[in-house]
C-alpha cells in the first residue's frame, strides 16, 4: 500500500498551534503585552474594540524588530529568546515559544508597525490568516504596533463559541490585572471602545494595585516580606476584615509572571486560618522569586501553572511568612470573632447622625418568619406594598387569588406548560399534607401518591419567574432607605453594575450615585434586606464575571438567576407547615415548575403504584 502520512502545510500547522495558544481575546492580550514587556517597553498601551472580538492593539516603546525580524515573526518557533534547550532553565523573558505571533496570524487579520530605535523608518507587514498581503517601509515612532483583527474571522465555530462581550472584556480586564501588577515599573494605558480604562503611571506595587482596585484598597494590604535562601517573597494579603466572598483578588506571581496554584493558595488560606468565617476569601497579592533553575514553566502552553522543584519548603515558607504579617500587623489579636457582622459590612455610615438607632443585621433572615399567616390565606395575597418578604412572591395576584384547592383546576385552564404536569395523576390532593424532611425536602401528597420537593432549588425558581416579570413586564417596587447605602467596589466591579444598571432599577434598586470606585443606593427591592445588599450585589457580579455557560444568555435572565439564588431560602431551614404548603402552591403556579433557573430537577414524584412494587 502507498505511503499515506504527509506533513501538514504550515498555514494548517499553525492554525492548530493557535487552537492552543488563542483561545479568547484576553488570549491575544496577554501574548501581546509579555511580548512588549520581553522588549523592554517602558509604555505599553492596549486598545480594544468589542472586548477584543473587532480589535486588540498593542503598543510599545520597545526596542522594535529589523525588517528581517519583523517578517520572521510570524514563523513558527522562531524566537529571540532561547537558543538552545539549556537556555530554558534561565527564562528571563515571558515568551520562549515563538509560537504566539504564528499563532495569532494563522487567525486574524495581523497589522505590525515596528521600528528600532537606531532607525530612520521602521517596518509594516500586513498578514491575514498565515498568508503575508504586504510589507512595506514606514515612519514610524520607536517600538511596535500589533493590531490584531477580527480574531477567529475564518473559524466561525471558534468565533461563535466566544461568550458575551460583558464576559470577554471581564477576561481582557483579567489579564490586564495580572500583567500589570506584575510590572508596576512599565506604564500601561488601557482603552475599552474608544474610551481611556485605565491610566497607570509608573509606580510601586502598592501604588499599583491601587491604581487598579481603587483608592479604598489602600488601607486593607497588610505588607508581607520574607527573605530567604531558596525564596523571596513580597507582597502584601488584604486584611481579614476585608476579605471577599467570592475569589477575587488572588494574584501569584512567580518571577514576575503570573501563575494559578491551588496548593500556594492553600499555604496562604492556611495562614488566614480561625481569621476568616467560612466561605470568604482573603485577598493577596504575592510574588516569589525563586531560582529560574528551581521551576518549570514549560508545562502549559498558556504557562499559567507552574512545576516547583520543592513544593513543601515553598508552602511553608509562604505560610509563615503571610501569619507573620498578619500578626505582626496586629491584625490576629484584635479580631473579635462574635461581634456583630453588622460591624463587617463594608457600609459607609457617615452621613449617619450619632444618635440614630442601629440598623439591626440579621443575617439569618427568614423571610417566612415574618408574617407567616399571610402565607397561605389568599384573601391576604393583596398585601401591603411595604410587607417585608411578600414582594418575593409579587405576581402572584396576576396568577389569581385561587385557593389551594383548585389550583390544579386553574392551571388546566391557563398554560400549556403546566398541562403535561398537571395531568390528573400529579394534582395536589385536595386533603394535602407536607411534611419537611431534614429540613430540605418538602414531601407533599398528590392524588397518585407523593411528591418531594427540593425546598431551595423550588424557591429559586418561584423567585426567577417573579424578577424575569418585574424585568420584562412590569417593574418592581422600592423600598426607600433612610440612609442611602455607600457601597465600594472596584473600578471593573463599578463597570459590571453600571452595564446591570436599568435591569437593576427594574427590580427595584434606586441608585442615587455612581461613580468610579463607590455605589450609592437609596432604594432596594423590597424582597432584598438591606444588610444583605452588598453580599447580593457581589454575588451578582461574580455570576456575570463566571457568567455559566447557556446558550441563551442574556443579562435580564442572569439577574433573575443570581437574585434568585441569592434569596431564595436555603437548604437546612426549617419551614412552617404553612410555609411548606405555600412553596408547593407557589412553585406549581411557575410556568416551569420542575427545574430550578440553573435547570436542576426541583421535585420527584413517586406513585403508589411504584410504592406497591416496593412491598411486594
Ligand atoms: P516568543 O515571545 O515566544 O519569542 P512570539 O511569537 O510571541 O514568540 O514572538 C516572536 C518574536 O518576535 C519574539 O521572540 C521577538 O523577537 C519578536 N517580537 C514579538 N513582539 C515584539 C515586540 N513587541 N517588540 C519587539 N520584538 C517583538
Ligand atoms: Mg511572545
């Protein structure tokens, strides 16, 4: 038989390669700005356009290619930064691969401007998808130019797996962070469609990251410094009082490069430990400089996980070294683990008279502990506008002011949806009991034998259907704070809630304030209790950050879902029997009851048919 193996063309080569290397925008940022970093910019500007979907422009002050070198570029592993194997164990430099530009081209329209600085006029190749259109001499200033566009333009299937621009810019604004914390020495613009995001001088860590977090940050680093033979550590943790319930701002560097390893973030968890309540994070930004022998980078092509030569010594030196800062900065000793959360809240009360009464923060809140007989008389479903925990079920007037009884009956009548569930088998019974089973099972009679329910997964979707109407048909109502609350965040967070604004209001949320780094809240959704506004809102933007991956995603829904989440009652609390009989009604009157928003099964059924089966 004929010989059947040939070499791949380059073109198709390096289109493979970029499958590995290129795998979003912030891909493409970050090979980009470590390349300008390799030559030694002292500015380095990136411009995007569409979260980097249309555009991403680096710009450098560097020390430019020759025109040889500029062509060479974009040859696979062609490099300037090793020459043979053994200069692997003395990287200097972020890149070694020369695999990126070949990359990036194989999959974009690739525009580079570049120019030595001994020159007169520098270089400009325009190449698109592998395939070299043009390359002239230009003037140009000093250093290079990438413009890389319209990223993925002969993959549509790559192209249309990117998310939402919301979400791709939240990566690009990542990978911004990490590079730019790591070289506090280089200045770096950024420019998001046109408009300047951030502006960052020259500076010191510190300045750095306050530059990036805002002006608040400042007084939550605690300085960390350790210095040893084998490592240096340096950096700074956030005070445990600040710490964040979701994992924000957590930065490894390694010899300036920005690495992931849960095992280092173990070491620093660790040092927090009896510091921090359960399911918060603390925030730090550590670097270690260890011997480049001592480390192998070469085990990702996206080289954020890192290979130690002696993990252990590394884990404790680097948790010793962050529960010295911690105490030594006096911040162990003066933690008093009872007092009140409210104290924890990172509300700004100084609008607040001295004499007005403390707000109570009841973290526990139960929403069913309130007026609970309302729950299941329907003649008290036109509630008062004010009444604290109703508003979770507004709609429901809408949905009519049936009696329990025949319930089953209205939806016969009214949703094709609810027709397939509500077949003669599955209708509630009209003598129904529940029963709560650890407190997280509602377990109910129905008239083919019995229903158990999932009591958390069932209230998120009663809450989702609720705030999808109030977003898209009707709008909720306010309840006015007496004191606006001031709520910080990060310039990126800040980004994420002016884009949630007008769902937001639509909720119910009334912002009298935004600016750069603080919120300023005057009304919130009657369903939401103020204490838990900041948690709420930080959830949220975690899930737009994350956003889960759906097919039809839109921000409307992801509100819903996160709110949803956010509120509804949790596994572990014990309900009412009238609250129990209420959550049945309430989750049978959704117009898709038996999946939770994140699309989880919410009740089971089981026959007495089956139940026989089991005796036999
Ligand atoms: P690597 O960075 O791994 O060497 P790249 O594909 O990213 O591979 O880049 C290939 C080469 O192009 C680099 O080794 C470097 O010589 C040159 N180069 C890339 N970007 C720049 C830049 N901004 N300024 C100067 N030279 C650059
Ligand atoms: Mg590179």
């Amino acid at each position: 038989m004929a010989d059947i193996i040939q070499l791949l063309p380059d073109h198709v080569a390096n289109q493979i390669a970029a499958g590995e290397v290129v795998q979003r925008p912030s891909s493409v940022v970050k090979e980009l700005l470590e390349n300008a970093i390799d030559a030694e910019a002292t500015v380095i500007k990136l411009i995007i356009k569409d979260a980097g979907k249309t555009l991403v422009q680096v710009i450098d002050n560097g020390k430019g290619m020759s025109s040889t070198d500029a062509r060479l570029s974009f040859e696979r592993h062609a490099t300037s930064k090793i020459r043979n194997a053994e200069d692997l164990f003395h990287l200097h430099t972020k890149g070694f691969r020369g695999e990126a530009l070949a990359s990036i081209a194989a999959i974009a329209h690739v525009e580079l401007k570049t120019k030595q600085p001994q020159e007169e006029v520098g270089t400009s190749i325009v190449i698109e998808g592998s395939e070299i259109v043009s390359q002239e001499v230009v003037v140009t200033p000093k250093g290079t130019s990438i413009s890389v566009k319209n990223l993925f333009f002969n993959i549509p299937a790559r192209r249309n797996f990117l998310k939402s621009n919301t979400v791709e810019l939240r990566h690009v604004i990542d990978e911004f962070h990490r590079v730019s914390l790591a070289h506090p020495n280089i200045s770096f613009v950024f420019y998001n469609n046109g408009s300047e995001s951030f502006n960052l001088p020259v500076s010191n860590q510190r300045q750095r990251i306050v530059n990036l977090f805002g002006n608040k940050t400042n007084e939550k680093l605690v300085p960390v410094m350790e210095d040893t033979e084998v490592l240096k550590i340096s950096g700074f943790v956030g005070k445990p009082e600040f710490a964040k319930k979701t994992r924000g701002e957590q930065y490894f560097f390694v010899n300036d490069r920005f690495i992931k390893s849960a095992y280092l973030n173990h070491a620093v968890a660790s040092a927090f430990d009896g510091l921090l309540k359960n399911g918060w994070y603390p925030s730090y930004f550590l670097n270690l400089n260890v011997d480049p022998q001592s480390i192998d980078i070469n085990i990702h092509p996206t080289k954020t996980e890192i290979k130690f030569d002696d993990e252990h010594t590394l884990y404790a030196l680097l948790r010793s070294a962050v529960k010295h800062s911690l105490g030594q900065f006096n911040i162990a000793p003066v933690l008093d683990f009872e007092r009140d959360p409210n104290l924890d809240t990172p509300y700004n009360y100084n609008q607040k008279e001295s004499d007005t009464p403390v707000i109570e923060v009841d973290r526990s809140f139960n929403p069913f502990h309130e007026e609970r007989n309302t729950l299941v008389k329907p003649s008290s479903y036109r509630k008062e506008p004010t009444s604290s925990w109703e508003s979770l079920y507004v709609g429901l007037e809408s949905k009519g002011t049936k009696t329990q009884h025949d319930f089953s009956e209205v939806h016969f009548e009214s949703d094709h949806h609810s027709e397939s569930l509500f077949v003669d088998d599955k209708s509630i019974d009209s003598g129904q009991t529940t029963y709560q089973l650890h407190n997280k099972y509602i377990v109910s009679t129905i008239k083919s034998g019995m229903l158990i329910m999932d009591q958390h997964r069932a209230h998120q979707r009663i809450l989702y259907e609720d705030f999808l109407e109030n977003l898209t048909v009707k709008g909720a109502s306010s309840q006015q704070l007496l004191f606006p609350l001031q709520l910080h965040f990060s310039i990126q967070e800040i980004e994420i809630i002016k884009q949630l604004k007008e769902d937001l209001e639509y909720t119910g949320f009334i912002f009298s304030n935004l600016t750069d780094e603080t919120v300023e809240i005057s009304g919130v959704p009657i369903s939401i209790p103020e204490s838990e506004v900041s948690i709420i809102l930080e959830q949220l933007i975690c899930d737009v950050e994350n956003e889960v991956p759906d097919s039809n995603f839109s921000i409307t829904d992801l509100l819903a879902k996160s709110l949803a989440k956010s509120l509804a009652i949790k596994n572990g609390q014990a309900l009412k029997k009238s609250e129990q009989e209420h959550l049945v009604n309430r989750l049978f009157a959704c117009k898709e009851p038996n999946v939770s928003p994140a699309n989880r099964t919410t009740f089971v059924t089981m026959s007495v048919d089956e139940l026989d089966k089991k005796f036999i």
